[in-house]
C-alpha cells in the first residue's frame, strides 16, 4: 500500500461544488474533518478527465510553507484557481494559453518580480496616505446614504458594495457611470457560478458555459482598458492606471495581453473581496451588540476587528499551485508537475493556529492569517483594504449607535471569491 490520501465521492465533490461554499457551516465541518483525517489529500474526479486530481492542503502550516516557497510551488502553467478540463481547453484554444487572463497571478519569476514591481511602490502605504481624505469623504458619504434609506437595508447593496468598488474604479481611471459594466465584468469572471452575481440566471453552468461566461467579460474588460491606457500614455496623471499604461519592462512597454491583464487583476481582486470582508465584520458585529458598543467606545480595537474580518471571511478562498519538482508535504509524495489546491479557508480555521476559529474575536492576537496569501504572490492590495476598510468602520462607528440582523443573510456560490452576496440589517443613527 502507498499510503496515499485520496479523497473521493461526496467529500471531494463538496471541495469544488461552488453550491458548498454558500453553506458555511458545512463547509467548515468538511474541512475539520478532512484536515483531521488527511491533512494532505489528493482529490480524484468521479468520472475520468472531468478535472485533473490537485492535492488538497488543509493545514496553515502546510499553506504558509507552499506561498513562501515560490521555486519548488509554481503559479505557471496551471490554472491559479481550479478549473475544469473542459475550460483549460477551451482557454487553450481561444488564447494559447492555460489561462485567460496573463497576469500577476499567473507569472513567476523572472518575469513576476519586475511586473511586481512597476505598482509595489504605489501601493504602499506612504503612497496610500494621499487617497486618505478622499477616502474619508467617500465612507462618510456612504454611510450618510446608508442612514437616509434606512433603517432596514441591504449592507452589501448599500455599502460594502459600492464602497469598495468605487476605489477600485478610481485608482483606475473609471468614471462612475461605468460602474455597474465593471461589477458585473468582475462577478463573472470570479462568481461565475453564481446565479445571481453572474447575471446568467443559470443555477448550474457547465463547465463550458461557465468558461464561455468568464472569456465574455475577459474580452468586454480588455476593450475597455485599452481605451483607458491610450488615455493615459496622453494625459498621464498620478494613478495607478497611469503607471500600467506607461510602465516599461526591458525598456519596452507591456505587450497587449500583459496591459489588459494588469488593468484586469486590479479592476477585480480589490473590491468584492474588500465587500465580503467588510460584510463579514458587520454581520458578526449585528449578532454582538456589546462588541459593537465596545468599539464604538474605544476605536483602539479596530484594526483587531479589520484584521479578524479578513480571516473570519477569507473571501479569497483558494489559489493553485503546481509542484516544479518532487517534494513531502504533510507524510505525502508530491510529484514533479502534480497540482496542489491551497485552501485558505480551511488553513485560517486551523485551530492549530487560531484558538476556537470560527468565533469572531476583534482581540485575535496573534492573528498572522493567510487570506492574502504570502510569499511573492502576497496580495499587492493588502494595505489598500486595511486603509478602506478602517475608514469605513470609523464612518459606520461615527454615525451608527447600534446595528442588529433584520432577516437572513446570503452567501454567493463560489469557489474562488466567496462572501456574502446579501446582509439585511437594521441600524439607528447615532
Ligand atoms: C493577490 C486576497 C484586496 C490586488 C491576492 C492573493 C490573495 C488576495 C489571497 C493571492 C496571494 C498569494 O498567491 O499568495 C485579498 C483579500 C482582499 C484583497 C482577502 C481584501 C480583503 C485587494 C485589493 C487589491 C488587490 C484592494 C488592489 C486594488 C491584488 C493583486 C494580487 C492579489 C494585484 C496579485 C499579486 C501577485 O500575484 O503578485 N489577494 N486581496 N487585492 N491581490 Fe488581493
């Protein structure tokens, strides 16, 4: 016997039904129980060539050692996120490559340490201090709206929607009317799945349908920001569109495909991840109205409840890697070439590492979670979501004297970036 862990049937299925991941609870049982029994676990498909089996890592070690070992745990050539066959093909065939948008996310070195490098500076938080005011004036306007519809709203819809997006959408250069275009450009490339998010009405895609859904909005987001970078070649300013636009490599400029997927990995990864965090922290804080109180007190503890917000929520729920050679991980074989899912939900409710996970604990400490990644790929927009999402809370806590649950919330189905998709709450102005 080879003493490998395979997991098959019910329990893998759950690993990569989108429809799993909008039942938390469940979701978080099934990974307790895999990280118990195989920590390190390869997932086979049910039927033959439906998915190429990907090793499953559960535990936050295990994770943390993969996203800081970039040499032997590649991005390339393998999806970052997991797909289907039938998508690599067609990705394969539509573009030449396994993946449709070439991106940060997709490169390695040599080649993702100089494109890093071309926006690092920017979003850094020296740089980040001059969109503060902004900012500030961008929550209180947020919350004011909030307050003048309510009591009773939709959080999602209302604020940590629009909130996060329209940050987004100006460090890019997009004017405001064309909002609602990239919303819905980012939930389906992301939310595919998701009925609602996507706007496909469909509950269950296939594979096929989904990929057809994600190569649409690849196109629609690449013509837009074509537009938006000859733009700013003209009439450079000081945002980050403008750095992508102008950026050289080599001395030369970024070849077309490497542009449109700069403008697209910023234009999506920032904003439904910030919502969900977002989202995440308000809910927790409407079933504890003492925390809320206690905060609102002293504004001391809210970089604690950022920060839980984040690893309550993960909302980046996964990314791929693929081993560049043989290697043990957690008492198994890894093989040169195998594809391995790091599952940052299940890692950042590892209580190995986090005491009595899934409370919502705004004392955390330490709190050295992993739902931006680490290593080389560590989310470039880590301080940026901090920043905006401090700045909200500061304009929620300002404004709101209490907050509680005004019916049920809803999560989306996905795999990839997850969250809560609804929030009804009901708040009273200060
Ligand atoms: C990468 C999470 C907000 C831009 C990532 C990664 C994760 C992540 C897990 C991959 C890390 C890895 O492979 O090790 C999140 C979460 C956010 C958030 C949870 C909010 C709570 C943002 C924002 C921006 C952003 C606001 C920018 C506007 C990026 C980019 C990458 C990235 C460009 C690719 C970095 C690379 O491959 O070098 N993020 N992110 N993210 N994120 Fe974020």
């Amino acid at each position: 016997m080879s003493g490998e862990a395979v997991l098959t049937g019910d329990l893998a299925r759950r690993v990569i039904d989108p429809h799993a991941y909008a039942a938390w609870g469940g979701l978080l049982d099934t990974f307790d129980h895999i990280r118990d029994t195989m920590p390190v676990a390869k997932v086979e498909p049910d039927a033959p060539g439906l998915f190429d089996p990907f090793w499953l890592v559960t535990r936050y070690d295990d994770v943390m050692r993969i996203s800081k070992d970039n040499a032997t745990f590649l991005n390339n050539p393998r999806p970052v996120v997991f797909s289907f066959n039938q998508a690599i093909e067609f990705s394969r065939a539509a573009t030449g490559s396994n993946m449709l948008v070439d991106s940060l996310v997709v490169f390695d070195a040599p080649i993702h340490p100089k494109y890093r490098k071309l926006t690092q500076e920017w979003f850094m938080p020296r740089n980040l201090a001059q969109l503060e005011d902004e900012l500030r004036a961008l929550a209180a306007r947020t919350v004011d709206r909030m307050i003048e519809q309510g009591p009773e709203l939709d959080f999602v819809k209302q604020v940590s929607g629009p909130y996060p997006l329209r940050v987004v959408m100006q460090i890019l250069g997009v004017p405001p009317e064309d909002e609602p275009r990239m919303q819905m450009l980012t939930q389906q490339l992301f939310g595919g799945q998701d009925k609602d998010l996507s706007g496909s009405g469909m509950d269950r895609m296939t594979p096929e349908q989904v990929v057809q859904l994600v190569a649409g909005a690849v196109r629609n987001f690449e013509d837009y920001f074509a537009g938006i970078a000859e733009d700013r070649r003209r009439n450079p300013t000081d945002d980050v569109a403008s750095v992508i636009a102008n950026a050289l490599v080599d001395g030369q400029p970024l070849p077309p495909r490497d542009m449109a997927g700069y403008y697209i990995i910023v234009a999506t990864a920032g904003h439904d991840t910030t919502s969900a965090s977002t989202a995440g922290a308000m809910q927790a804080l409407a079933h504890d109205p003492e925390q809320w109180a206690r905060v609102r007190a002293d504004r001391s503890l809210l970089p604690g409840i950022v920060e839980e917000a984040i690893r309550w929520t993960t909302p980046v729920q996964h990314f791929m890697r693929t081993a560049a050679e043989d290697v043990e991980l957690g008492g198994q074989q890894v093989k040169a070439g195998d594809w391995l899912m790091m599952n940052y939900v299940a890692a950042n409710h590892d209580p190995a590492q986090f005491p009595d996970p899934r409370r919502f604990d705004a004392a955390r400490s330490p709190n050295r979670h992993l739902a931006f990644g680490a290593g080389a790929h560590q989310c470039l927009g880590l301080h940026l979501a901090r920043l905006e999402m401090k700045i909200l809370f500061e304009a929620l806590l300002d404004r709101v004297a209490a907050v509680e649950p005004a019916g049920d919330a809803q999560r989306a189905s996905s795999t990839f970036v997850g969250g809560l998709k609804t929030l009804p709450l009901r708040v009273r102005a200060a």
